[in-house]
C-alpha cells in the first residue's frame, strides 16, 4: 500500500535539523520522455542492466514456459531507437521501467531486435504508448515481416490517484502477447518494428518475455464443460449463466468444471462456496472479466482454480474491491495454479476466510492496484512460483486486517516495476515468512521489501508478533525519493507505523540487495512519532552498489548486525535522522562479520548520493 502524508508535516522541522527447506515440489526448480543520463549506483555494464531472471540468484520465480527476459537495453537486444533513462524520477517512463531504462522508437523503421537464447514460440512485450492512443507494432522472425502484428493499447495506462498524497499520474506500461504459430531456437531475432502503417509514436519498448507454450489441454474425465451450459467461446455473448450454471452441475455431479480454448466473457461476479475449474492453459483459455470470483463472506471451499487468464478491462483504481480478478474467500484447501491475470484492479484479493490456500505457477501483470494481497484471515497459505509486474501498489502483501494472517508463506515469487508502493510488504501478522523471492525496480512511495506495523485501518488491526523471518532474499534497485516525506526510501524497510516493534522477533538473512539508488536498510516510525523496534536481527547480507549509505536510522530502537558485506557504498556513515527531533538514535549491535561499511561518521541528515541519482 503506498505511504500516506502523515509525515508531510514535519518536513521542515527535519529539513531544520539537517523456499529455505520448505520442501515445495517444483519451487526451487510517459508522461515523459526521461533523457540519457549517467549513471547513479545502479549498475549497467555492457550487459545492461541487473535481470531480476538469473541463475545465480538463491530465490525467484520458475515460470511455467518462460524461457527468457530480455531487456530492450540488454545483451540480447539491439536497437536504431533512442535508449530513455536510466531514471529514479517519479512520474516518467523510464523511472517506471524494469531496469530503469527503455527504448523508444520515434520514427518509422525504427525497432529493437532480439536474439534468442533459448527456443520459444511465443512472447509478451511490455510497451508503453502515448496517452490517449493505440496502434499497431509489426513483427520480424530473422528478417521476415509476420502477417500478425503486436495490437497496442494506452486504455489502461496513465492512472492518477488523487485520493493517495503524492502520487503523479502513473502506470504507463501495459503487455501484449502473441502465439507464433511456429517454433523459434536459440540464435533466431524477434524485430519490433515501427513500419509506415505503425503510426502510434513513440513506441517505448521496455522488455520481452519469450515462451515455449505446451499445446492445449484436452478436457479431462469426468468434468463438465461450459460448453453444455451454453457458454460462448467466441465471446461475442455473456456468459455468466451458463459458468453458473456449469459450477453447479459439476457439483451436483461430484466433478470439476471445464473451460475449453476460446474466449469468454462472464460480465457478472461469480459466487462460488466450492468448485474446481479447470482450463486448457493460459495462452488458449482466455476469460474476460473484470471481477471473475467474488466472494463476500467466507466459504467452506475449497475453490480451485487452474489453467485459464483472466483479462480486465479496468480503467483506473477502484478500492472498494469491485474490479478485483478473484476477491473474498476461497475457503480452506483451496488451490490456484497456472492463472494469468492482467488489467484487472487487483489479481487476487484474498480475504474473510482462506486457509492453507496454494496459489503457484501464476503471471500478474498490469493491475491498477495490488498483485496478490491476504487482507486478514489469512492462515497456513503458501504463494510461490508468482510472477507480478507492473502493479499500481503492492506487488504480494499480507495485511493483518480486519483479523491476523499467521504462518503464511511467500516463497521463489519475482516482482518487478510496482510503481505506487512496494514489492513485498507484510502490515502486520505473525510467524509468516518471506523467503527466496526476488524484487526489482520499486517505486515512488515504497520500498523492496517493508515490513510494518501500518495498520492503514480500524479497528482490528494485528501487530506484527511470533518470528517473521525473510531470507534468501534478492532487492534490485529498489527504494526511492518519497515525496511527502521529502527523503528517500530504502531498499528494505522496517517501520514501526502505527505500533512499535515489540514482541516480535524480524530475522533478515542472507539477502542480496544491488544497485540500491539511495539507502539499503531503513529504520523508521513512519507516522513521525518515534516509536521503537525491537527483535531486529540482519545476518547475513551481500550489498552492492548504493547511492548513500547502508543504514538509515530514523527511529529508536536497536538491532543486531552480523556478516553484512557492502561494496560500492557511495557515502560512509550512517544516517541519524530521528523524527521528533528528541527521540533517541537507533543502536546497533555488532556481531562479527562486517565488512565495507562504517556506522562512523553519524550524519543527521540524509545526503546527496554518489554518484547522483538521475
């Protein structure tokens, strides 16, 4: 959730005083144009910049037929187009995209080509276009134009909120995905081009994901079939009823419902207390809603849901939960496997009662606000192998609210460019874990990965309490300038909001946070009323590349720090800046094993990273 203005006030006087063995079966397995600029800590070599996909990373989603992300600006890629950024500026485009940067492509002829690592027979690029229109991008396969062409769209793209203190105009990129009809190998060139009848300049380009989709699913035994309930694969008629009414034979029947290839439109929510639908694979079995699932009260469940997409149409943000994909409960059991899920407000809002609910195997993409989010009755859940981007808040988050989410799990899941609010974030909860997950590329009013005590509403809000332990876990570029505080974030945040950090035990282990633009690890009570943490443990922590300095101390209260080893920090020290002025410094407890930072000199200010950030 994005920062709200509380602290907003207190600037000037500020400005005055200057899986990891859980044994999980297959998890380890613009507005404007930003102009060239150099380079901040983030790194960029040759290469381009840092891939949130990447073998030597201890944590990460294993997509289901992703065989590779090629950044438009990376080795992979070549390009006559304009590279943008790199950019930590909120409100631009290259700011919002992974890496940072993008290209653009301003004229006809103009394109980036990539060249296959793997084989592939599919892609989904992630574009941005102006506002307002929409237009076509051709395709080149080693040179030869393709009849199929990219069809683009801005309809979802520039989201303002005015409700959240802050924010710009925001959201820009979206994603389009093709089936090749052929099968491409390693050494072969995908070329978007912008040819004469392409004419929704400029084109910003910031990645491809390539695919090697499997063929569909046939419909398996016992199970019955939208199709016999009159549901239409074309589309062109809604088809809620007969899903409705297709739930409710399988059920009679003891089966499982089934969605063949094709495209179905269900205009209206479902409420479904326990069923299993099943369809023939994301890429075939494509239904078109905006709030698919909704259920308001808890079910017995479980709802299982496997192997469709779910595509929105929203157009800005909607939080009273009306244009969520799949929202409410799905009951105990419940497991979600091989969804895709794109332009809808949230992916899945989970809440009233879910209990040992899986959801794996699953693609996010584009939401006006969070990815996945366990709002509260949240217990024994695991979410792994999920891959988010492109959210309009959090990317995963559990919030303890109206009731505690305990012992829950997010675990091998990649998220990339949220950028409202966080990557991870946990508001509250206890002995849940955030582990082995990777996070790129955050933005404006959040961080990496935070973890809070903000309650956002009450009453019956829950404090963090038991152990949360995040581990293994991998933050890129993360972290940003925070408008309504007037200083940056960090890549990894602890904030006593609302409640102090007491009773808990926050272990943060053997993480690796690079090309982090301002400060690693934030120490905060971001209401601005100096409340305390306590049962703080960072072991363990592999830093590369930060614009300031690795602890940012702005609260009381104390942790211990062991074996964290930090290379290119831009500034020795670290920050001391308590708000209210009076509260006392945040203490550290050194253990052994520290290496390429200093806790001296203490600066009562926050400074100019170096180098500065673009």
């Amino acid at each position: 959730m994005p920062r709200p203005r509380a602290r907003l006030g207190l600037l000037a006087a500020a400005a005055a005083s200057g899986l990891l063995g859980l044994g999980v079966t297959g998890a380890a397995q613009a507005a404007s144009a930003s102009a060239p600029a150099a380079n901040s800590a983030a790194a960029h070599t040759a290469t381009g910049p840092r891939s949130a996909f990447d073998p030597s990373y201890d944590g990460g989603a294993t997509v289901p037929g992703l065989t590779g992300e090629y950044l438009a600006t990376g080795a992979n890629a070549a390009t006559d187009g304009s590279v943008i950024g790199p950019d930590y500026t909120q409100g631009t485009l290259a700011s919002e995209a992974v890496g940072r940067e993008a290209v653009q492509l301003t004229a006809a002829g103009q394109y980036v080509q990539f060249t296959l690592a793997a084989s592939a027979n599919a892609v989904d690029v992630d574009y941005a276009l102006p506002q307002g229109t929409t237009g076509t991008l051709s395709v080149y396969v080693n040179g030869v134009r393709q009849k199929q062409e990219l069809s683009l769209t801005s309809a979802y793209s520039y989201i303002d909120t005015p409700q959240i203190y802050g924010s710009q105009t925001h959201h820009f990129y979206n994603d389009v995905r093709i089936m090749f009809g052929f099968q491409l190998h390693r050494g072969d060139t995908v070329r978007l081009q912008a040819d004469a009848q392409d004419t929704a300049l400029p084109y910003t380009i910031n990645l491809a994901d390539f695919y090697q989709v499997a063929a569909p699913l046939r419909q398996p035994a016992h199970t019955v079939s939208v199709l016999s309930e009159g549901a239409d694969p074309t589309g062109a008629t809604d088809s809620t009823a007969a899903f409705a009414a297709a739930v409710s034979a399988a059920n009679a029947a003891h089966e499982a419902v089934w969605i063949p290839a094709g495209d179905f439109t269900v205009g209206s929510s479902l409420q479904i207390s326990a069923a299993t639908l099943e369809g023939a694979g994301s890429w075939y079995t494509r239904i078109h809603s905006n709030a698919f699932i909704d259920n308001t009260a808890a079910v017995p469940g479980p709802v299982n849901l496997k192997n469709f997409a779910i595509l929105g149409s929203t157009v800005g943000r909607h939080d009273d939960s009306t244009a969520n994909a799949i929202n409410g409960s799905l009951g105990t059991g419940a497991v979600v496997d091989g969804l895709w899920i794109q332009n809808t407000n949230v992916g899945l809002w989970l809440q009233y009662g879910n209990t040992n609910v899986t959801v794996r195997n699953t693609e996010i993409f584009d939401t006006d606000a969070d990815g996945l989010n366990l709002n509260g009755n949240a217990t024994g859940d695991l979410v792994y192998n999920v891959f988010v981007r492109n959210t309009g808040d959090d990317g995963l988050a559990l919030w303890s609210y109206p009731a505690n989410d305990a012992h829950d799990v997010l675990a091998w899941d990649t998220v990339e460019q949220t950028n409202l609010a966080n990557g991870i974030a946990e508001y509250g909860g206890t002995d849940n874990t955030i582990a082995h997950d990777v996070i790129a590329d955050t933005n404006a009013l959040g961080s990496g990965l935070t973890i809070s005590n903000e309650q956002f509403a009450s009453p019956g809000f829950t404090t963090l309490s038991g152990t949360i332990d995040a581990s293994h876990d991998t933050v890129i570029r993360a972290g940003a300038m925070n408008p309504n505080w007037g200083h940056p974030m960090s890549a990894v945040q602890i904030d006593a909001y609302d409640y102090a950090l007491t009773g808990v035990q926050v272990n943060l282990t053997y993480l690796n946070v690079f090309d982090t633009p301002y400060s690693v690890f934030e120490l905060v009570s971001g209401d601005g009323t100096g409340l305390g943490i306590s049962g703080l443990t960072i072991d363990h922590a592999d830093i590369q590349n930060v614009g300031t300095v690795v602890f940012q101390g702005e609260t009381q209260g104390s942790a211990y720090v062991a074996n964290v080893h930090a290379s290119g920090v831009g500034v020795t020290g670290t920050v001391q800046d308590q708000y209210p002025p009076a509260t006392p410094q945040f203490q550290f407890v050194l253990g052994p094993g520290n290496s390429g930072w200093s806790l001296s000199p203490t600066l009562a200010y926050f400074p100019t990273p170096s180098p500065a950030v673009p």
